[in-house]
C-alpha cells in the first residue's frame, strides 16, 4: 500500500503547463520601393497579408516559435509598402504529448505573438511616413484545424493512389 500511496503522486505531479519565457523581434524588413513618388498619389491602397510560422525545441527543453507576418501595400500596381515581421518567443512547454505540443505552437504560441506583431507592423509602417493599419484578428484555431483537415485529405488521396 505504501508503494500505491507514492505512485499516485508522481503521476499528479506531471501538471501540464504553458509559460511564456521571452518575447524578443528576431528579424524586421520594411521596403518603400517607390518613394517619393508613391506619396504623391492618391491613396487607395490594396492590402496584401502572408502568413507564416516555425517552431523548434532549443537544447534546454525549451521551444522557441517564430511568426511571420508580411504585409504587402500597393497603390495602383506599385508597391507602397513590403513590412516582415518575425515576432519570436521562447515558451516552456511540459506535460504535453507531441502531438499536442504541434498544437499549441500552432494556436496558443501564434495567438499570443500576434497582437506583437501587429503593433510591430504598425509601428512600422507610421514611422515609414503612412497611414496606420490595424490588421484584423486571425483565428489561428481555425487556421490549423484547416490545415490537418487538408494533410489529411491528401494523405488520403496519395494513399488511393
């Protein structure tokens, strides 16, 4: 019995956690190809947004995600504006399988760096003397829900052929 009572709680000890580390800008772009001339036109402009991320474990245990966010402004057909942004952060991550740890890179690490990279995007952009743009919350959820559902549509569809 004794053996029984000290099992049970090395298996509650396991607690699953998720804590941000450090959030730290790792690469910033932002391009006016067209200036002075795409000042003087009339602003009407077309947005553009891209999407992207990685992830990898550092040494320690530790897990850094990157997102990438490039935005991508045209007047006309020239292009006002080219803003990449690589908000990073270093997340510990523990108690969680690796299928579950894909996951929480995907939304909740995402979901957490956004508003960074979006206040990065705009800072940006103002100080490169144009209007500010707001980008729109990005269901990041959704997003990778979409993208297992499409892996698993083609995995089917090599596995027919």
């Amino acid at each position: 019995m004794a053996d029984e009572q000290q099992a049970a709680p090395q298996n509650e000890g396991e607690q699953k956690s998720i804590q941000p580390q450090k959030i730290y800008l790792k690469d910033v772009s932002f391009e006016t190809p067209n200036s002075p001339d795409i000042f003087l036109k009339e602003w009407k402009p077309q947005l553009a947004v891209e999407f992207g991320h990685r992830a990898a474990s550092t040494p320690d245990g530790l897990h850094e995600v990157v997102l990438v966010l490039t935005v991508t402004v045209k007047v006309d057909d020239d292009t006002a504006y080219l803003a990449e942004i690589q908000q990073a952060g270093i997340f510990s991550i523990t108690g969680y399988s690796p299928e579950e740890i894909q996951g929480i890179h995907n939304v909740y690490c995402n979901r957490f760096l956004y508003p960074y990279a979006c206040a990065a995007v705009s800072d940006l952009v103002t100080k490169g003397g144009f209007p500010q743009l707001l980008l729109s919350p990005i269901n990041f959820d959704l997003m990778y829900r979409r993208r297992l559902e499409e892996a698993q549509t083609t995995a089917a569809a090599a596995a027919e052929n």
